[in-house]
C-alpha cells in the first residue's frame, strides 16, 4: 500500500493537534486575589495590570470584577502568591499610599477554568 506525501503530512498535522490540545489541558490555570488598599490605589490600576500582564503565564488581570481587588488567573508555574504580591508592590511608587495584600480565602484561590488569552 502506498501512502502519498500529503496524506504523511495530514497525518502528522492531526498527530501534532491532538497533542497540541492534550498538552493545553494538562495546563492547569491558578486565579491569585490581592486586595489594594490605600486612597492613592486607583491611581496605580493601570500601571499594576500593565506589569501584571507581561509576566509569562500570565492569562488575564482583572482589577473589575471585585472593587479593591486585582484577580490573576495565571499557569500553575514558579511563581508564588507572595513573587505576585512582591511585583506589584514593587510597581506602586515608594511612599504611595497603596499596597498589595494576600487575604487567603478572600476569592478563590485555586484551579479555575481555562479563560482564553487577551
């Protein structure tokens, strides 16, 4: 039997997304809360998403969903509760009247569905 080149290739592309989709699912997402607190918090919204945003394995930043509060859905990886309560504290200018808390059990904390990438 015969198998030409295109059908090789086809079967290869099926073999590669299917692994493709069983790797992304063993990808385990973490949703991590930190309240703000401070009157000069608002102010730093921005800058704290922006940051938050760009560390690898970092899916989505909702700084919305609950006032006071920014929610970090991130890959299970390194990164501790207390490297993501150090970021952003280290984001907010010296002297800002403006902190990074951890509250466990203040929102959930634990394994979340996948949310797709923004």
């Amino acid at each position: 039997m015969k198998i030409g080149r295109t059908s090789i290739f086809a079967i290869i592309n099926v073999v590669v997304f299917i692994s493709g989709d069983l790797h992304a699912e063993q990808q385990v997402n973490d949703r991590i809360a930190l309240t703000l607190s401070g009157s000069e918090c608002p102010a730093q919204r921005e800058r704290i998403a922006q940051r938050l945003s760009q560390i690898p394995g970092v899916k989505r930043v909702d700084m919305d969903l609950v006032e006071g509060h920014v929610l970090i859905d991130h890959v299970r990886g390194p990164l501790t509760v207390d490297d993501f309560k150090a970021i952003v504290n280290e984001v907010i200018p010296p002297g800002s009247q403006c902190r990074a808390e951890f509250i466990e059990g203040c929102i959930s904390v634990g394994p979340m569905v996948s949310a797709p990438s923004q």
